[in-house]
C-alpha cells in the first residue's frame, strides 16, 4: 500500500488535521473496541503525531512521545544497572490504528517503521523505544523486533503488556585460521620448491 507520511508537533497540525486523527481515534478505540475511556489526554501537546495519507485521506496514524515526557517506564532499566546506564528515559509510541477499509495491506508496519525510524534519529540510535501494547498484538510486535516486559496487565478493560525495543549489539566475528588451511600452504610450498630444484637441475644436465 502507497501512502505519505508526515510528522508534526500538536501546534503544526491544522484544524482539519486534528479533527481527523481524533476521529480516527474515536473511531478505533471507542466505536469499535466498545471502550469508553478518556482518548483525549494532555499528553497530546507534547507529542509527534505521524499520519499516514492516501489521496490526502487519513487512513493510519500514531503519536510518539518524547523521552522527557513519557510516563511509561521499563522494569529492565530499574534492575538491570546496564540498561540503567543506557538511557532509562525512552520514547513510546502509541494509539497505533489502521482505519478497517486499509488493514491487511501492511499499513500498520509501515507505521511503526516510520516511528521507530524516527525515534532512532530524533532521540539517538541507542536508546530503547517502549509501548504499551494490546496482547491480541503481541506477536506483531516481536516481528518488529520487541521484546515483552512484565505481566499482562489491564489498561481501561483490555489486556496489554509491555514491550521494549532495544538495539541488537553488534558482535565481532573472529577469524580463525585453522590448521588445515596452514597445512595446504606449506604443502604448496614445498612442491613449488622441488619442481624449482628439478628446473634447476634440468637446465644444468643440458649444460654439461
């Protein structure tokens, strides 16, 4: 599915845009989970809302909280004195929806790959990004490289749990020379060495 993307702070969205992703929203997590709960939240000020358009329609969105205001905290980085040290403020990402006319056509990963994309540049490579995700999701999740923290747990009547992605370590492949390949070399060399002597002396049977 081809759609643009764009990124905005709550003050650059327009009237029309605000109107649409709260629509949206309603519509997904109200109307159709049958979830009254409080969408709205002052968290909205402080977030990057990334809309996906087809034909200048929104049919997929998400909004990513900064670091400093993200309330959701990893378990790992309070026990864990290395993740601890490695950025215990991360960003979330969330309210991740689909409209239901354009689900199964790969919208909801490519959502969610602009988002991290944008985390790893805005708040650094190295630093975690967390989600409260719903459990009917969570394998869609682990394809994205998240990691499941905690129990579930239930956030206004539906089970979710926690998961953190964090950056995969590079690890250094070491080169072993082994002793096979050391003894082919001297083999070689050996017979490299006798037919240079059988030249040699080839050409001095031909002198005398």
């Amino acid at each position: 599915m081809t759609c643009e993307f764009s990124i905005k702070t709550f003050d650059e969205l327009t009237s029309v845009d605000l109107y649409h992703i709260l629509k949206a929203r309603s519509q997904v997590f109200v109307v159709e989970q049958n979830c009254a709960y409080q969408d709205m939240d002052e968290v909205d000020f402080d977030c990057l809302h990334l809309i996906a358009h087809q034909n200048e329609a929104l049919v997929g969105y998400c909004r990513i909280i900064p670091p400093e205001f993200n309330q959701l905290k990893s378990n790992l980085a309070v026990t864990d004195s290395a993740a601890k040290s490695n950025h215990t403020s991360m960003s979330a990402i969330g309210r991740v929806l689909v409209l239901s006319a354009h689900r199964g056509e790969g919208l909801a990963r490519q959502i969610m790959t602009h988002a991290i994309a944008h985390c790893r540049k805005k708040y650094g490579k190295k630093r975690p990004i967390i989600i409260s995700a719903q459990s009917y999701l969570l394998s869609f999740y682990e394809s994205l490289g998240f990691v499941p923290e905690g129990d579930h747990y239930l956030e206004d009547n539906i089970e979710h749990v926690k998961m953190v992605l964090y950056v995969a370590k590079k690890t250094k492949v070491r080169k072993e020379r082994t002793d096979t390949a050391t003894t082919t070399t001297k083999v070689l060399s050996a017979l490299l060495f006798i037919m240079a002597a059988l030249f040699i002396l080839g050409l001095l049977y031909l002198m005398i």
